[in-house]
C-alpha cells in the first residue's frame, strides 16, 4: 500500500505507519467492509489528525492504553506510533478480525496490543499487556449512539484508568464539560465531574471521517480526581438523584425528586436536611449538592428505623408529589 502520496483529508508524506486515505479504501475494501451507520462508524482518514489526538491525550511511551472502538485501526496504529501498547475493544466482526492483520502487516510486536471482540458496555474486565500492564488511560473515537455511556461506564468500571481523550458529537462534549446554570448542563455532566474534570480539548473537521459524518465532531478530555468522591454505593446512591433530578429538569427539585423519595413532602425534608432549597432546580445543582441529597437521604432512613423512606419504599402520599415549580 501507498503511504507516501497526497490525498484527500491532508494526508502528506511522513504517514509512516499510520494509515492514509488510499490505505483506508484498499482495507475496506479487500475485506468488503463498509462503515454501519447503526453503529455510528465513521473512520479517520487523516495521519496528521491521529498524531493531533495522540498528542493532546499525551500518551508516554510505555503506556498502556485503551482504545473503545479502533474500527480499520488508524488511531490504533497513532498510539502505537507514540510507542504505548494498547487494548482495543471491538464488536464488529469484520473489524475485529481485520485489525490484528493490519498491524502484524505494519510490523507491530504482538506483545503490543490485545483485541477483545465484545460490546464495550458489557465488558467487564481488561487483559494486562505483557509489558505495560493494565490500561491507564483511553484514547478513542467513540461511536456517537453511544458515546456517553461507553465513557462513563469504562470509568465506572476501570478504576485504572486516570484519563480520558475520546472523540464523539460537539454537543456530547458540551453537555460534558458545562457547568451548572448552562442549558447544556445535565445528569451527563454532572456524572462526568464526579469522576473527574471535562474541559473541551479541540475540534475535529468533518472531512478527516469516511463517510463524512453530518455532525461536527470535537475531543473532551477527562482527568480522574486523584480521591474518588465516594465509593461505588456511595455512586450509585448518587447517580440515583442525578436521574430523578433531571428526568423531569424543568420541575422543582422538590416535585422532581417526589418519585425517588417516596413523596414530594418526603423529598422536602430530604432537601433542607442536605441545605437545599426545595424550589430549586438540578441544572443548578453541582456534584457536591447532589451528594448532599444522597447522604441526607441515608441518614434520614438510618434514623427511622421501620418506617419506610427514600431507600426502603414509599411514604404515605400527599398532594404534591407532581406539583410543577
């Protein structure tokens, strides 16, 4: 294959391992491989875009990276260039088996890199790479249908993980990284501020994708607190507030938390426990409030021992519970 010549996406000479867009097609093309729309595949084409990324994550040599979705293999081959090893989680099954003969065909060490064949939101454990060791960071174009619970689940999950440079939807990076009071500010970003701190970290063109996506695309960069804010019960605890508050977010807190407490009486009290204003909303809420909630709720149903609360089943009703703020 040609790596040398210029093409569309800005490719140059110096692509070096990487792959160019005529590498791409003679790839695709040989395995009868066409990008799935369903599953959000859209390639990169361009070596100068992958060294881009590569660089902004700042990946070491040495490193152990995860790849969520490495598709034909350009950033794949980028991490591998900037000398990490890597693990790539694959579903599709003419890409998982492309792949590894599309490195061992560019002289990648097998050592290097380890394939797991699966959905990425039901993996549940990582292979170490001989040398390396267990990923520390991920690097990846995250398909679109599912970049945010790809994200927030491997952080779940990885503890190992300290970092995080994917690239998904412009907007998926601005509901990320807002901040309370934004009207981007949702239960995503606040999901993503309890594992660490998103700030948006560059725009992608849509001409470096094959097939050209109709989105633009940008990088969010997440670097894990270096205390996790709570344990995992303490999370899901958590997480349960952050979903109740914005599944109705236009509510009060004190009507949108009414199903999660049992009522909008009991979520009052709840509220005011934890130095709420009843009458306020999620959007204006940060992380920390909304462990807050959480804690008040635990230590209101640990002090009424046989009376049902907001962990052990609903309170008697009252005639708020779908009042409107």
């Amino acid at each position: 294959m040609s790596t040398g010549e210029q093409g569309r996406g800005g490719e140059q000479d110096g692509a070096g391992l990487l792959l160019t867009h005529r590498d791409i097609r003679e790839l695709a093309d040989a395995a009868g491989i066409r990008p799935s729309k369903q599953r959000g595949q859209n390639f990169v084409m361009d070596p100068n875009t992958v060294r881009t990324i590569v660089g902004r994550a700042g990946v070491e040599p040495g490193q152990a990276v995860l790849e969520v979705g490495p598709g034909l293999g350009s950033l794949t081959l980028g991490l591998l260039e900037a000398q990490a090893d890597v693990v790539a989680v694959e579903l599709d099954r003419g890409l998982a088996e492309l792949l590894p003969l599309t490195l061992r065909a560019r002289g990648v060490e097998g050592e290097r890199f380890r394939l797991v064949h699966a959905d990425a939101l039901q993996v549940t454990e990582l292979p170490e790479l001989p040398r390396a060791g267990e990923p520390t960071m991920l690097v990846a174009n995250l398909p679109y249908n599912v970049a945010t619970p790809i994200l927030l689940t491997m952080l779940e999950r990885f503890d190992s993980l300290r970092s995080a440079l994917v690239m998904v939807q412009s907007e998926v990076v601005d509901r990320l990284t807002a901040g309370p009071g934004s009207r981007t500010y949702g239960g995503p970003s606040v999901k993503a501020a309890w594992y660490g701190r998103a700030v948006h970290a560059g725009r992608i063109s849509r001409q470096i994708f094959w097939p050209v996506p109709n989105v633009d695309s940008a990088l969010v960069q997440l670097v894990r607190h270096e205390e996790p804010l709570g344990s995992a019960a303490e999370r899901e605890q958590v997480f349960a507030v952050i979903d109740a508050a914005f599944a109705q977010r236009r509510k009060t807190l004190r009507a949108a938390l009414a199903g999660w407490a049992g009522t909008a009486a009991r979520a009052e009290e709840i509220l005011r426990a934890a130095g709420i204003d009843p009458s306020a909303r999620g959007e204006t809420l940060e992380v920390e409030q909304f462990r807050a909630i959480a804690h008040a709720a635990v230590e209101q149903a640990e002090g009424e021992v046989g009376t049902d609360g907001p962990t052990g089943g609903p309170a008697p009703e009252d005639d708020a519970t779908g009042a409107e703020g």
